[in-house]
C-alpha cells in the first residue's frame, strides 16, 4: 500500500487547524519558527519514504533524540542502564526537578531531561563522544551524510541552560552521573541540536519497526530490547501527556520541542511529523494531530 494519499489528506486536515500553538519559547533561537509550518514522512522497513508538506526540511530534533541515545546505551550495557534510570512515567514536565530528591536521583525514565542526562552520560564514558557516536548512527541510518548539530541552537541553549545544569549537578551529588557536568551539558545541548527532517528520522527511526535490525541488516538492539524502547516511547515519549498521546495516537511516540514526533508500527513503518507550535506540555499541536488522524485513517495502531 502506498501512504502517499492518506499524507496528503492530513495536510489538508492540518491545513484546516485554527490553532497550532507557539514554538518553544525558552530556546530563543526556535522561538521565531512559524507554528504554520507542517511536515510528515513515512518510512517502510525497507527503505521507502513518503511525504507531504516540508518533509525534507531540517528542524531542530531536540528531545527526539533521546530515543536513539537510550538505543545506542542499551546496545552497550544492557539492562544494567536501569539501575540509573527507571522506566515509569513521570507524570511531570519534562525539565522537572521534584521528584528526583525523593528518589535518590534515579530519574523516573530515560526521556525526560534528568533521564536522558543520564543516558547520555552513559553513552558518553562507554564511546568518548556521546554526541559524536548519535551523529554517525543518524548518518548512517537515514543515508544523510549532510546531517548536522546546529551550534547555534546549542549556544542559545547552553545561554539559558541553568534547569538542565542544576538536574545535572543534583544527580553528580548522588553518584549518578560520571562526567564533569560542563562536559555533559555540552554533549547534551549538541545532541539536542541536531538538524534533521522528518524523512531522515522517520529512516533513522526504522530499526524499531524492524525489531532492533539497522538500515544495513545489522542488529542493534534484541528483538526483546527494541519492545523494551518501543514500550518506553508509549509510556514516557510525550511526558506528562502520555496517556492522552496513547488515547488519541495508539502508537509508541516521542516528541521534542523544535516541534518534531518520531512514531513507531512495528513491523510496519516509522513516522515523523513536523509542526513547531506547541502545546502547554511541549507537544508539537499538529504533530500529535496529524498522528492522530494517520491511525484513524489507516488503522495502524500497537492496539
Ligand atoms: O533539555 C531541553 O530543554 C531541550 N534541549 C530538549 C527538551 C525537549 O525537546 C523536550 N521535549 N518535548
């Protein structure tokens, strides 16, 4: 089956969407992007994209990256990761600090920043260059060798980066994180920057539709491994809005908030879905909307 058609009918019906919320305003250098802005890709396991709108226009991939940072973790170590992080939902903002004290500075789940602090950290001390090792594996998989961090995203960020420095600092005084915290915050503010599209995520994203096999036939992750991610993605992806996400979507799913949403139908195809307005709990509006309407239409679901 081709998705052209149903991509093209939910452009028109996000064309049609009165409100598209705001871009994220804390980042000032994603602050500008106009949240009219849509795009959608859809990967099949064998390499095949589809798209509509801007579907080959680099946006900022932000928290989606954490899923390929956790990948590349667990690839490595293995379930000795959850000893450093846990695996619930958090049911709090992605930046929030509360929980963490009562907790011992285990981090609820790997996508919320204090999480992927940690993942990250991880992967930094196991490879050198956390950042570096994220960067190749989306070359690679999307076949982008143009693939890029955006440094300007990176120094704005690390210009208004105090909450993800204090959750930092917090979790190095339990023991929790191994780097110096300058040098992580560096591997994670590049990390967050990359700028990709959503054909080189819904491709990046593949190797969880084909049960943890990368673009090349190689394997990444188990096949039990890349359930494990897939059931994180549903539970944690979108934060506090997960059970809604889960309700209206049905698809394991993780958004950043340069507006982007990675989703996965296992066995089936990935999607990314583009649109830079936000809601309150930094979901992309049209992004979660578009997904939405792609599992109504097409009744793909995990359900
Ligand atoms: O840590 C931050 O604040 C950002 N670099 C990433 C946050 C993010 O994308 C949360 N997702 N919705």
């Amino acid at each position: 089956m081709t998705f052209q058609p149903v991509l093209e009918r939910i452009a028109e019906d996000i064309g049609r969407m009165p409100d598209r919320g705001r871009p994220a305003g804390y980042i000032p250098a994603l602050a500008a992007c106009d949240p009219a802005r849509f795009g959608m890709a859809v990967a099949e396991p064998d390499g095949t994209v589809y798209g509509v709108g801007e579907w080959r226009t680099p946006f900022s991939a932000q928290s989606v990256t954490k899923v390929f940072t956790l990948a590349l973790d667990l690839a490595r170590e293995g379930d000795a990761l959850w000893e450093h992080v846990g695996r619930e939902p958090s049911g709090n903002p992605f930046n929030s600090l509360v929980q963490l004290e009562y907790e011992g500075g285990i981090p609820r789940n790997p996508f919320i920043n204090a999480g992927a602090l940690v993942v990250t950290d991880r992967l930094h001390t196991r490879t050198g260059d956390a950042a570096a090792e994220l960067l190749t594996f989306l070359r690679t998989e999307s076949g982008n060798p143009g693939l890029a961090f955006d440094l300007d995203v990176a120094a704005s960020e690390d210009a208004h980066g105090d909450r993800n420095a204090a959750l930092a600092h917090f979790m190095a005084s339990y023991g929790n994180i191994a780097s110096p915290v300058p040098v992580l915050l560096d591997q994670y503010f590049r990390q967050c920057s990359v700028a990709a599209s959503c054909a080189d995520l819904a491709l990046a994203t593949g190797f969880l539709a084909r049960h943890g096999v990368r673009a090349d036939g190689s394997r990444l992750l188990s096949r039990s491994q890349a359930k494990q991610v897939n059931a994180v993605m549903l539970t944690c992806g979108t934060y506090d809005a997960a059970g809604d996400f889960a309700y209206r979507v049905g698809l394991p799913g993780k958004s950043g908030v340069g507006g982007g949403i990675i989703a996965v139908v296992p066995g089936r195809c990935t999607l990314c879905v583009w649109g830079p307005g936000l809601d309150e709990r930094g979901n992309s509006v049209s992004g979660v909307a578009a997904l939405d309407r792609f599992t109504t239409l097409t009744g793909l679901s995990v359900f």
